[in-house]
C-alpha cells in the first residue's frame, strides 16, 4: 500500500512517516477533518462526521480487503467499535451516532472516527488466557485517588497513581497485597489523564522503586500538546495546561524506557476492551469522542474505564467534568449500568445528574477525604451532582485512616465505618428530568443569525428585563431581581455543566463577576445587591466587558 493512499498522508509526509500508522484512505459520506492528533507518540484520528453506519461498515470491508485482520468488534447503544491490526499498524474504528440538543437546536451527531497507531508506538489490548488463580480479587482505594486492583493470579491493575508524595504509600500496598512473592508485578498501570495528581505517584515510584516493581503495560491517552487549552483562544494566553501535561507525560515515557524496557505501551480508544485474571476492563471514552479541536478544560482529558469483576462492574470516571460527562452518557444512555461508580473530579463537580441515574450504582465510591468534603460542605452542596441518598453505600476515607479495602454488596452494618452518617441539609437542585429537556431562551432563527448561547436560568429570583437583543453585536442580556448570591454560584456551575469554562472571575465592593466560554460562545455574569445580570454573545468577539 503507497503511503500517498493514507489517511493523514499529508502530516506523514512532515514528519517520518515510518514512525506512523497506516490506514488506507476513506471513500464514504461525511466531511473528512484530521482534528486529533497524539504528537509524541505518531498517532492520529480522522473525523468523518456525518457519516452512517453503513460507513463505518463499508471501510471496515476495505481494512480487511487491504490485509488488515480484526482484532476485536462491539456495539454499545447503537455504536459500533472495531479494531484492526496488519503488524504495522493498528487501526481502531467507531462509529458514534446520538441526537442532542446542541446549544438549544436538536440535531443528529454521528460519525466514524478512525484511529490509528503504529505498533512501534502502541500494542494491542490484552486477552487473558490461561492462568492459575492463586487469590481473589480484591478493589483497594490508596490515597484517595488511586485504584489497587489484585487479579485473580496475584498480580496488579492499578488506576492512576495519585501525587509524587503519594508513591510510597502506594508501593506499599502493593507490596502489603502481594501473594506471588518477589517483587509486585503490575499487569497494566492505567492512567485516565496526565494531571500531576493523577501521574505524580507513578513517576516517584518509578523514581525511588524502579528496581523493585515490574510494570508490563502503562495504558493512558495523552493528547497532543496543541489540542489541550489553545494558546490562540484569547490573545495573550500562553497555553501552560498544555505545556504541563505534556511534560508530565513524556517523563512517563522517559521512566518507562529507563527503568521498565520491557514494558509496553497502549494508547487507549474508546471500544477497547483489556482482559486480565478475573477482570475485564473497557475504555468508553476518551478525548477523540468530544470532537472538537482544542479542550478548554484539561479534565475533559480524562479516559472513562469500566470494569467488570466477579462481585460486579466499576465505573471508573477519572476527573470527567460536565461537559465531558455529558457526551459520555449521550453516547452510552443506560448500558452505563454498574454497580459501583467513583465519583468524578474528586466528588465535587464532576459528572452530571442524568449520567450518576444512568449508572443504576448501589455504591459511591468518594476519591476525596472525609475531612475535606465535610469541612467545604461538598456532600449535597449544590455544586455535587450526584445525590449521595441514592445509593446505599457510599465509600469514604479518612485522611489518616488505613488503605480503604472495598466489599461492595457486605451487609451494612459490616462496613459501617466506611459509610458515614451523613448530618448535611440537602440542597435544592435541578432534578436530572428537567435537564433533559431544558428550555432555552433563543429560537432556532435567532441562532441561524449568529447570537451568542447560553443555558436558561434557573433559580430564586424574577426576570425583570427578559432578552435585551442588541442586533449590532449579536449579544442580548438578562436581568434577574430578588436573587442571592448562592443562585449566582448555582448558574455559573450551570454554565459549567453545559461545558463552559470560566476564563475569568473578580469580585470588588460587592459585586462578583464571571467570565465563562465554549468554543462558540461567551457569557458574563454578575451579581450585586441581589441582581444578577446574564450577557451573552458569540466567543471571540470581546465584546463581554466585566
């Protein structure tokens, strides 16, 4: 096959193009965009959108007459995932369609995405074959943000790491936990993003604990630099989230190379599935299905795992905001169904109602400590999505207590201590139901004309002045009278709900005052003797003065 026939041909052709993957080029419906881009590692993702399943199942049939061989295949909700290999390359297909109320005008959201690997660079997921089980599987919480898993076969899955001073208490788990004898063996270290308390632990134990722990797999999805918060946003805005979470990834890299040559790599995509002694471990997501060039969160980096044990399925969320919360469960719906569920973004403000109801968990899993969610007032402030009253177990630990074993489905009262009683008033809050049908103040006319977007208000308080439109800069405002400042809170974390991110805040003699923005849209918000005032317009336009 001539490289010229390739996906991506023209970015090979910069670069060393033996270092990437190959993939014979598409032929069906959709407009081609190449928005995705793994720099460090020779990957890259080819967008389709538009396109059908009969796409997705017309190139799938060109992978095969080329010479590639499947490797696995799935479907999920009306999605199709499918991987494919020919020794060079590796080649991961999707096919994700779901209609959404897209800034308030309903439409279809459907493509193929096709992502490819070179397996220099990346390998295939693990099948498990067979195995001596030597123990039971066991789930332990360290440090509050990081998962031990011990297989059936007595080695380890580990679920990101935690901070760099958190690696000695992980490594001691591991070696508390170990039944092989010798030193801990991990199976595969997955990472759900590159933020430094998530990776910190790996690197220091890698750094202090190189020689005394084997690792046979580290599973991430790192994004290129360039598509973490863009350095071309707002002028004058240097892209440091981008710098930082490279960085941190190529000293996993580094480590890796240095201390673990045997190890592997796998670059994560959405539909594969791992399977290890008593485990079996699915990627939902990851940054190639929020499709859109830059992230204006890097949480919304984050890789959504599930796993299934023999006690049950574990959604693991990693630091999933809204936003990317929200595309998770459009393209899932209920098949998110588990038992237990960790809590995004530290059990703070990640995830969404509608995803949390989804799941159908009977248990929480809390990655923050008691103390901090107490003495903030986390638990049922209106910041929290999820509603701690309905599951029945809800797993904190202490910040001095001992590692946290989990026994999700024992009687209550044998796990009592993990299950604090909760004495919080339960904030009023928007029931997931009205989320799904929101409504919205613009028609679909005024949009066509280029207006800015933003979420209705929802709250205390009267509209006084109902859409101000200013046709010269496509803004309108909103006044709301007889507020409070909680209702200001409770609509800025709206804003982020729908996946805006705040860009600047300031409060001065009273009055408080937030920028937010998505790719296309701004919105300023202020709040002062018991006003709020709401202005929208279109991203990039500076025209929000606050």
């Amino acid at each position: 096959m001539k490289v010229e026939n390739c996906l991506a041909y023209a970015l090979m052709k910069e670069h060393d193009s033996d270092l990437y993957g190959y993939a014979p080029a598409y032929d069906g419906a959709g407009t081609e965009e190449l928005v995705y881009a793994l720099d460090a590692y020779k990957s890259y993702c080819v967008y389709e959108h538009g396109a059908g399943e009969k796409d997705f199942a017309d190139y799938c049939r060109k992978l095969e007459r080329e010479g590639y061989v499947r490797d696995s295949a799935k479907t999920a909700n009306g999605n199709a995932f499918a991987a494919y290999t020919n020794g060079h390359s590796i080649v991961n297909v999707s096919y994700i369609r779901y209609r959404d109320v897209d800034k308030y005008v309903v439409q279809d959201i459907s493509y193929v995405a096709i992502a490819v690997d070179s397996v220099r660079n990346s390998t295939l997921p693990d099948r498990c074959g067979e195995y001596e089980a030597i123990t039971t599987v066991q789930v332990s919480m360290v440090n509050i943000l990081t998962l031990v898993v011990r297989l059936a076969d007595g080695r380890f899955l580990v679920i990101d790491s935690g901070l760099h001073r958190d690696a000695d208490r992980v490594y001691d788990t591991l070696c508390q936990q170990n039944v092989r004898g010798g030193k801990p063996v991990i199976a595969a270290w997955l990472f759900s993003h590159a933020h430094s308390d998530h990776v910190g632990g790996f690197i220091g134990i890698l750094e202090k604990y190189g020689d005394a722990v084997e690792v046979q797999r580290v599973v991430h999805h790192f994004p290129g630099e360039a598509t973490y918060m863009g350095k071309n946003y707002m002028e004058g805005i240097p892209n440091r989230e981008g710098e930082n979470m490279t960085a941190r990834s190529n000293d996993i890299h580094r480590l890796m190379r240095e201390k673990m040559p045997e190890g592997r790599f796998a670059i994560a995509h959405a539909g594969q599935t791992f399977a290890y002694p008593g485990v079996q471990i699915e990627v939902l997501m990851t940054t190639e299905n929020i499709v859109q060039k830059q992230m204006f969160d890097t949480n919304m980096s984050s890789v959504v795992y599930l796993l299934t044990m023999p006690n049950g399925k574990l959604l693991a969320l990693g630091d999933a905001v809204d936003a990317e919360a929200k595309i998770l469960r459009k393209i899932y719906g209920e098949t998110l169904k588990c038992d237990a569920v960790v809590l995004a973004h530290h059990a703070y403000n990640g995830g969404d109602e509608e995803l949390y109801h989804n799941t159908g968990a009977t248990a929480a899993i809390w990655p923050n400590y008691t103390e901090t969610l107490v003495s903030r007032g986390l638990i049922g402030h209106f910041t929290n999505h999820f509603d701690y009253n309905r599951v029945k177990y809800n797993f904190m630990m202490s910040q001095n207590g001992p590692v946290m074993t989990l026994y999700h489905g024992m009687p209550a009262d044998e796990i009592a201590h993990f299950t604090p009683k909760f004495d919080v008033k339960h904030a009023d809050a928007v029931c997931y139901a009205c989320r799904r049908n929101p409504q919205h103040y613009l028609t679909a006319d005024q949009l066509r004309e280029g207006y800015g977007n933003a979420p209705r208000y929802y709250g205390k308080g009267e509209e006084t002045e109902t859409l101000v439109m200013n046709p010269e800069d496509k803004t309108y405002v909103l006044t709301i009278s007889g507020a409070a400042e909680e209702d200001f809170a409770y609509y800025c974390n709206s804003l982020k709900r729908d996946g805006y991110v705040r860009m600047s805040d300031s409060q001065e003699e009273g009055r408080l005052c937030a920028v937010y923005a998505d790719p296309l849209n701004e919105v300023g918000v202020s709040y002062l003797d018991g006003v709020i005032t709401i202005t929208v317009g279109r991203a990039g336009r500076n025209v929000l003065q606050y």
